[in-house]
C-alpha cells in the first residue's frame, strides 16, 4: 500500500473487463476511533492483509456501488467482526450477514472522519460517494473515473478503440451512463446530490478507475457534473 496522506492509504490493483485491464484502487483510512476503514476492496492477499493489519483493527469494509462486490466477501470472511456497508443491490449478488445499506436516512456512522451522500434514483449504481476531512479528499467508485490515454495493443486495444471510448470511457470522465437520462430516475435529486457533493472542500478525488486526480480537482469536478444541474 502507498500512504497518501494523514492516516490515508490506497492500494493498486486491476481486473479484466472483457480482455481490458481495468485500473483498481481499494481506499484505506485510519478512523479517529482507531479502526481501520475499507473502501472499495480489492483482491485480498497475505501480504496485503498484514499491512493492513499493522494499521489497526478493521471495523468497516465499504463497496458503495452495485458493480464492485467481487472481493467483498472475501474481505468480510477474513474480518468478520468488521461491519460492511454497502450499495443497496448488492446483498442481491453476495450473501452478507453483517451489512448496512448506504442510503439516505442512514445515519453516518463516522461523524468524526467523513461526510457522504448517495446517488438518489440511480439504481444501476445506488453509489455513496465520502468527503474525508482530514485530507480534504473526495472518495468516489464510479461517479469520477480517470482512464489511460495510451490505447493498449491486441484484442483489448479494439475493445478500447471501438467500444469503451466511443461511448465515453475515456481520460477525465464522468461514469458514461449517468449521461444517459434513463438511467436517472430522479433528476432533481441527482442534481440535489451534485450540488451537495460540490460544497464539499475537496482539494483532491481519489477515484477507483484510473489515476487520483490531485490538480485543480475541484473545478474539474464541477466542469464534469455542471450539466446535470442545468
């Protein structure tokens, strides 16, 4: 893992999307309670749990978008006395016990560390994004995303080419079917939570796809999200 900041780690990992290499990050932060905070998990290792360990007890393992359970269980195995809390379709597709769905009305189980808000009516995603204070960092899953833009070579540069950044997977971008207006049920409230998630003072985005974006990251946030609030 790679310490970025006051009691804040990431954690580098990828996975295949179709025969593309898809760029993972698995958050890590210190709570001020001493418990070690999970976002977005990734593949779990001996390795990766002792430096994990080494920081203190995990009492928290968050996957806060529908598409990003695969190691969820895993982790929640390795921790069981940790509490996950997770985006309202997953239980749908991992078998949890111990689970809290991240959704309006749940109170914020870490006032001290963050401040965070869901997507309303966006249930492709139901994602919970986090302001963590301490660092002025924005945590998101797949409402920001940062993708290469080298095209890789074979079988996955023609799926790069012609499918994913036509359709706009591609460099500094908002996930391309939150563009679509089907997918957002409630635009009102979707742009309610922009406009939330705007007033935050991130001075960083630390996305799960691609590179932490560190440079002018609040106006590149509101350049990308100030259509869904026209």
């Amino acid at each position: 893992m790679q310490q970025i900041g006051t009691d804040l780690w990431v954690h580098e990992d990828a996975m295949s999307l179709v025969g593309v290499r898809l760029g993972l990050r698995m958050t890590v932060v210190k709570l001020a309670d001493g418990g070690v905070w999970i976002h977005s998990p990734t593949a779990l290792s001996s390795q990766l749990k002792a430096e994990v360990d080494a920081i203190g007890p995990v009492t928290a393992i968050v996957a806060a978008s529908n598409n990003h359970s695969l190691w969820l269980q895993d982790w929640c195995e390795a921790y069981p006395e940790a509490e996950a809390y997770v985006s309202a379709g997953i239980p749908r597709s991992v078998p949890l016990s111990n689970y809290h769905i991240l959704q309006p009305g749940l109170d914020n189980p870490w006032p001290e560390d963050f401040t965070w808000a869901t997507m309303p009516g966006v249930p492709v995603f139901n994602e919970t994004v986090f302001f963590h204070d301490k660092t002025q960092s924005l945590i998101v899953t797949d409402l920001i995303q940062n993708h290469p833009e080298t095209t890789p070579s074979g079988f996955a540069g023609i799926m790069s080419k012609y499918v994913f950044q036509p359709i706009g997977f591609k460099g500094i971008c908002v996930a391309p079917p939150l563009k679509w207006g089907i997918i957002r049920k409630d635009k009102s409230g979707f742009a309610d939570f922009i406009r939330t998630v705007s007033g935050w003072d991130f001075t960083r985005i630390i996305v799960t796809h691609g590179d932490i974006i560190e440079e002018n990251a609040k106006s590149v946030f509101t350049n990308l999200c100030q259509r869904f609030t026209r």
